[in-house]
C-alpha cells in the first residue's frame, strides 16, 4: 500500500504549516505530579466533579439525583436544571460548574506558559462538552476568572456545532485554489466513540475566505457502541459512508472536489501514520504499517473521475481551523476541545494571506 498515492502535490499530513496558518503547537501533553494536565479539564473529570457534591450530600443521607450514577446523567438534564427543577440539584451543578472552570483557568494557564502557546491573544473553546449550555457557561465564568486575575486573554466559544466544526475545518487543510470549480469536499471527523463523515459545501462566492462553509450532510457512525470493532472493520465502515455521501451529492448535483479532509486523534506523521493519541480508536491505529489516508484511496480511488487528495491532521487542530476566518483582528490564537482528553492547538495567522 503506497503512501505516496494519497497525495496529489497538495500538503503533507499533520503539516505545520498550513493554507491560512502556522501551526505552533498541538496535542501537548503537559504533566504534573498527579498525572496529564488536561485530564482536569475533560467531560470525565467534570463528572467526577458532580460525583464528589453528590458524596457530601450522601453523608447526610440526601442525594437530589438519586440513584441515577454522575457519569449517565444526560446534558439535556444538566441543562434543564439551571433552569427549572429541583434546587438542591441545581447547586450540585452551580458547584460544579464553579470548581471546573476554576480547574480549566489553571490548565489554560499552564498552557500560557509554554514556548509553543506564547503570547496567545485568544482560545476558542470546542468539543462535545460545548455543545450544551453548562459548557458555555463554564467557558464564561472560565474567561471571568482569567480576567480577574489579569491574564490578558480572550476565551470564547466556538462558533460552529462541535460535531460540524470538525468537518468545516477540513476544509482549511488544502490550497483554496484546488477547490475553484467546486461546490463542496469531503470531510471526516474521527473520534474515540464516533466517526462521522460529511459533505461540507465551501460557499466560495459568499465567502472566499471559507467563512461561509457549511455541512450540508452528514453520517455518523457510533462504533463505541459496539463490540469486536476491529481496525479494518472501521475503515471499511468509514468508506461506504464515504461513498454513500458521494451519490448523495451528485444526485444533487453538487461538484465535489477530489479531496477528502480528515481529522483524527493523536500525533499525525507526513506519511499518514499515527504516532501516538488514537489508544480510544477501534483496533491498532498506531502502527508504523497503517495509514488511514492510504488506506481511503485505495477504496476510494477517484472522485469525479479525477484523483482523490487525502490530508489528515489531528482533530483539535482541524476543528481549530474552522475558526480561521474570524480570527482576522488578531495574530496568534488556540484552540481547546473538551472531550474524552483535553485536545488542543496554537496557530499564528500567515501575514501573506
């Protein structure tokens, strides 16, 4: 399986330098003496959070939850309870919103302080955790506690769905001059419990600078829900959905570069392999012997009857670029996702673009 099939002189995998963008830093692993930093500022630990209230409580035998187990309570609930339901309920989780946004401001200074995130003017906060309002309010109160202690620095929302922003993004992966002709690209977002595939349409008109992007479909694939998914089984899966959207746009009459942009965890080599950071993905995916984008253009070949282009980058760093065109009125700027781990990127923008 030749690596080198995957590319039509276009970008490296996991570059470093990008079409809008340098890329200074992603997937830092900072540590301490209790473990990974990041790992205080991931959906798990805000769980844990809302688990410690819930024992102090317990202590005097009232528990507002009931039985129902801090990691299996839904955001739907969390949400609704900071605005109707039961209060002691919606103390546990004011609580909690407090003591984890007090852990993310102390992660996202730690951060400050590294070479590769110096001087950032601004972080867009990302990942699943956003997408409810206890994520955005914790992003608030997150950028209020930075600011009262006068660390200069923007914490804002992503503008984009999560789960869309990490398909828009891949569209920032390649030269905007590939794209001329075209109404839409392929894109992919993988994940430790889904992966989904859509169909981003770039809207180069409205938008040249790629702002007007947009998913237009999507599918998803929840292979966390099952069990025995094995390496080859997932890339087979991820292909006919590939496919699947590909018959779906022509029927629509949408042109479709040939290029698929894909966001993966972990460190991404030049040749599309994994280094390390995809241990939550179905089977082997850091083997010297795999490359994912290698592995698409052999079952995906031709797009429209022209080569397919394949880039792979992690995935905080191609969510991170769908912010891209709003980041204009200032230099250098981050991007956290709030997940499984804590993913995260630092760019500078390009002064030639």
């Amino acid at each position: 399986m030749a690596e080198t099939a995957t590319l039509v002189a276009i970008a490296s995998h996991g570059a470093s330098r990008l079409p809008s963008v340098e890329l200074d830093s992603y997937n830092v692993e900072l540590k301490d003496d209790e473990g990974f930093i990041g790992d205080r500022a991931s959906k798990g630990a805000f769980r844990d959070i809302i688990e410690n209230w819930r024992k102090s409580l317990r202590k005097n035998g009232d528990d507002p939850f009931g039985d129902e187990k801090s990691d299996q309570i839904s955001k739907k609930t969390l949400d609704t309870l900071l605005t109707k339901g039961d209060g002691e309920a919606a103390g546990i989780l004011q609580g909690a919103i407090e003591d984890f946004s007090q852990e993310l401001a102390l992660v996202i200074r730690r951060f400050l302080k590294t070479k590769g995130w110096k001087d950032t003017e601004r972080i867009v906060v990302g990942g699943g955790f956003r997408a409810s309002r206890v994520g955005e309010l914790v992003i608030g109160r997150t950028a209020v506690i930075l600011k009262a202690d006068k660390v200069d620095i923007d914490i804002v929302p992503i503008r984009n769905d999560p789960d869309e922003a990490g398909l828009i993004g891949a569209a920032h992966l390649a030269p905007k001059w590939m794209f001329k002709a075209h109404d839409a690209i392929l894109a992919v977002d993988i994940g430790g419990t889904n992966i989904r595939a859509g169909v981003v349409q770039l809207s180069l008109k409205k938008g040249p600078d790629l702002s007007k992007a947009a998913v237009w479909k999507f599918e998803l694939w929840r292979h966390g829900d099952e069990k025995k998914v094995s390496r080859e089984d997932a890339v087979a899966k991820l292909a006919d959905m590939l496919k699947d959207l590909i018959d779906k746009a022509n029927k629509e009459g949408l042109a479709l570069a040939p290029f698929i942009g894909i966001g993966c965890p972990g460190i991404i080599e030049k040749d599309g392999s994994i280094n390390r950071g995809a241990q939550n993905l179905p089977g082997n995916w850091e083997s010297s012997r795999f490359h994912l984008p290698a592995a698409l253009h052999e079952a995906i070949p031709k797009i429209d009857d022209e080569d397919t282009a394949i880039v792979m980058h992690n995935d905080a760093v191609v969510q991170g670029l769908s912010e891209a065109p709003f980041m204009k009125d200032i230099e250098r700027w981050g991007v956290l996702t709030i997940g499984t781990g804590l993913g995260n990127a630092r760019f500078t923008n390009r002064k030639d673009e």
